[in-house]
C-alpha cells in the first residue's frame, strides 16, 4: 500500500487536479524513479482511498 500513498502524496505536490491527471502521466520516469517501481493505476489508487475512507 505505500506506493499508493506515496503516489497520491507526489500526485498532490506535482498539483496534478485528478487522478486521470496521474493515469495520463503513468509513462513519466519520475513516478518510477520516485516509487521504485511501476506507477499504481488511476483505479487502484482511488479504491485504495475509497476503503480508507470507509
């Protein structure tokens, strides 16, 4: 689960508005080199927050 966090957490400081922003974005190297290791879907990372939220 930390890499969802920490990609909603850069998602944030890069003042990316949504999360298709971050899906559109998913080929950036800077999400890889940043999580080490591929970027969490758009949909992982909404259902992730969604379940916290509950």
């Amino acid at each position: 689960m930390r890499p969802v966090f920490t990609a909603a957490f850069l998602m944030v400081l890069a003042r990316l508005g949504s999360l298709h922003a971050l899906e559109q974005d998913k080929g950036n190297p800077f999400w890889h080199r940043r999580l080490e290791r591929p970027l969490p879907g758009a949909d992982t990372i909404g259902r992730v927050f969604a379940w916290r939220k509950g």
